[in-house]
C-alpha cells in the first residue's frame, strides 16, 4: 500500500502545480482525472484493508 500513498502524494504535487497554471479546458480536465484517479486509488485500498 506504500506505493498507493506514494502516488496519491505525486499526484496531489502535480495537482498543485497545475493549479498555478492559467485556466484552460485541458487543465481542467487533468485535474479531474487526477480527482478521480485518486479517488479509484482510495477505494482500492478500501477494499485491501477489508480483506
């Protein structure tokens, strides 16, 4: 689960630095990927810790 947590935090950076960005559609976009990566990333290990 290590490396979950590890990238869960690179992605949360790469969120962050795209939020510096100007506003455009593709961030936009990217940063809804990121949401929802993380959140499949999170029910994943949801799921481990139960088994």
């Amino acid at each position: 689960m290590e490396e979950i947590d590890n990238l869960e935090e690179c992605l949360s950076k790469l969120a962050d630095w795209l939020e510096n960005l100007d506003e455009t559609f593709e961030k936009t976009m990217i940063l809804a990927k990121i949401n929802e990566l993380v959140f499949w990333l999170q029910m994943y290990q949801d799921k481990e810790k139960q088994v």
